[in-house]
C-alpha cells in the first residue's frame, strides 16, 4: 500500500475537486473532517490516530507492513473510505490447481506489500505457493451501525442448504472468540466480529505494530523488532475504536430522476437484494446498509482462491451497498472497474440475478445502475 511520501504532506481531502458531495452529507462530512465542538475526545484521538503516519522507531513494520497509517488504504473517497486498486494487498496459498484442495503455507496467508527499510530477510511468499488473491481495501464508513446489529439477526437470513430454492445459500461466519462464538461482521470474509477487533488486527497486520493482549486472539503482543512491545497501548485502541464506530454512514444521494424508482424494483425482482437486503435491524433501529453480512460464493466455477475455517474458497462477506458509488473498482479482488461489471462477475450463488440482468432491456439496467448510484 502506498506510504505517505511527506510526514507533513496534504491531507487526504475530504471530498476531490471536480466531485460532487453526495457520499455525506455536509454536516457530516465537516464531522468526519475535524470532528464536531462537542465531540468525546476519544473519537478526536481516535481521528488523529488512524491520520497519522508512524515509522520504524515507533515499531512500525515489524518487519512487514501494508501502509504507514490507516488513512494510507482508507481515504476514498474521505477518511475512513475505501482504497483504489494500487492499494490492494494479496494473500498466498497451496492448492496443486484444485480448490478444494486448499492447505495454508508455513507463516500464513498474508503477504505485506511493503517493508521496514531495515528489514531484509524470507522471500515474498513461500516457494511451493501456487494461488494468489488479491484483496481491496474496504470502506469502514457506517461500521459502527453495522456492530449494532445482533449476531441473531444475522443468523436469522442463513438459508445453508437452500431451502426455499432459489440458489442462494447464505451462511453467517462463526468465529470462535474464546469460549465464545461470534459472528463475523466485517472482512471479505466476515474475519472480524468487533471493531475493537478490527483496529488490533489492523495495527498488526497492515503496520506490524504489537498490541497488548485482551483475549481475543486479535493482533500480536511480541515481534522481533528493537522496539518495545506493545507498541501500541489499550488506550489507543480503546480510541482508534472510538473514531471507527463514529463514522457517519454513506447517505442517499437522494436523485429525483423517475428511473431512479424504476431500477429500484428492478433490484428486487432480479433478486438482488436476496443478498443485498435492504436493512437489518440494529439495536437503536434499522440500519440501511443493503447486506446480509452473510457469506456467498459469487464466484466462477473454476476459481481458486483462498479458504480459511468456516469460510471457504469463494465464499466472501456481502459487502453493504451504501455509498457504492464512491468505491470504485469492485468485488473483493477489484476485478469490475465499474457497477455493470460488478453484476456481471456475480456467478455461482449470483447467477440468477447475473442472468437477470443480462436478459433486461439496455433502458432497464441503466435504471438499476442509477439506482445503485443513489445509495
């Protein structure tokens, strides 16, 4: 992922010259921005925190890294966004060309795009890796509604064994935290259930930067490198949390055009949002995030990919829709520069919709993308 190239460089701005303001609405965004005058201090800490760019006499990159800041993958189109496709990350594995023959290699999946200048050591990846993955920033706007929404709401759409027949066979991501099982709510592949868990892993496996142990298995307590460990304290975390669950959701652009509503019902009746439901109910109400949170294979036939416990190869979170107009390119491994390309690379548990929309007029998929375009 892309560094800071100057320690007192240009913050990344909250909206780009030229574009038009419809992701928050301007209060917000001024919010997002500097925060509000009576704003909890944690949340100001927690903006400066994930703002900020740390170097290697902090820990950072102990060895390896993805970026010197939060903000370094997460700022499109504002602070807290999503990342464009030069910033995505891949992971590695071993699969002799079958995918349900997926085994992790000797240090794990993940591999850091960046280093410490200090570090020289083990080669990229393992030598006896044979599939890749890409892996995209995702935007974080709106994920303190989303840890809202109780796990049972979640459980409450799985359909496994497709019952009700129509190809879609959604399953909620349970991981064991503990003694406990949760389940996931963020991730490509629902890996995360709390945003606290979230900034602990983030630290460590995008900056290399140790943590203090809670429990959860989140993160890492020791590395290698000359700093003092924990390099980042529970009160950071406790504030960099703090900034994540105050980041105001993507609001609806609000468009008065007629086949704004026409490409609305279109994304019922193609089944879209069998996936992408419109709201799930949240502890303080409905949250409009247009997900399930659930895992599907969208995937062709013949990928290969990743599988980790509980989430296999080509089973990937549905990502929420709101603010999608902003988050260019799509899928999980940016493979659609565009709305109608992302449609398009739904196979699998997706097809039916896919087909759907292939079969409809040219006036009708343009009303679903200008619908799609409102969120």
């Amino acid at each position: 992922m892309a560094q800071h190239t100057t320690k007192g460089g240009p913050k990344p701005a909250m909206f780009r010259l030229g574009r038009a303001l419809p992701v928050l609405g301007l209060a917000s965004l001024l919010v997002s921005a500097v925060g509000a005058p009576d704003e909890d201090p944690a949340v100001t800490r927690g903006r400066a925190l994930f703002d900020r760019p740390f170097n290697a006499a902090e820990g950072l990159g102990g060895p390896e890294m993805n970026g010197d800041s939060c903000r370094a993958c997460h700022q499109d189109p504002v602070l807290g966004g999503a990342g464009p496709l030069e910033l995505n990350v891949y992971r590695f594995g071993r699969d002799r060309g079958s995918p349900g023959s997926f085994i992790d290699l000797p240090g794990g999946q993940a591999a850091s795009k960046l280093r410490a200048p200090t570090f020289h050591g083990r080669e990229d990846h393992h030598p006896d890796a044979d599939v890749f993955e890409q892996r995209q920033p995702i935007s974080l706007l709106g994920d303190g509604l989303i840890e809202t929404i109780p796990d049972f709401v979640i459980i409450g759409n799985e359909d496994p064994n497709d019952l009700n027949g129509d190809g879609v066979r959604g399953v909620a991501r349970r991981l064991r935290i503990g003694n406990n099982i949760e389940v996931g709510k963020y991730g490509w592949k629902g890996e995360i259930a709390l945003l606290k868990d979230f900034a602990r892993d983030a630290f460590w496996g995008e900056l290399g930067m140790t943590s203090e142990d809670d429990g959860r298995s989140m993160g890492r307590r020791i590395d290698s490198d000359p700093v003092a460990d924990p390099e980042i304290t529970t009160a950071q975390i406790d504030d960099l949390t703090a900034f994540l669950v105050s980041l105001p959701a993507p609001e609806r652009r609000g468009s008065t055009d007629p086949r704004v509503v026409d490409g609305e019902q279109l994304f019922h009746s193609m089944g879209c949002a069998v996936c992408h439901i419109p709201q799930l109910m949240g502890r303080d109400g409905p949250v409009p995030l247009y997900s399930n949170l659930l895992l599907h294979d969208v995937m062709p036939p013949d990928f290969r990919g990743m599988s980790e416990d509980g989430a296999g190869v080509g089973m990937f979170r549905t990502p929420p829709l709101w603010g999608i107009r902003d988050t260019a390119p799509y899928m999980h491994d940016g493979r659609a520069e565009d709305l109608d390309g992302a449609i398009r690379a739904h196979f699998s548990e997706g097809d039916a919709a896919r087909l759907a929309y292939l079969a409809a007029t040219v006036e009708e998929r343009e009303a679903l993308i200008l619908f799609l375009e409102d969120l």
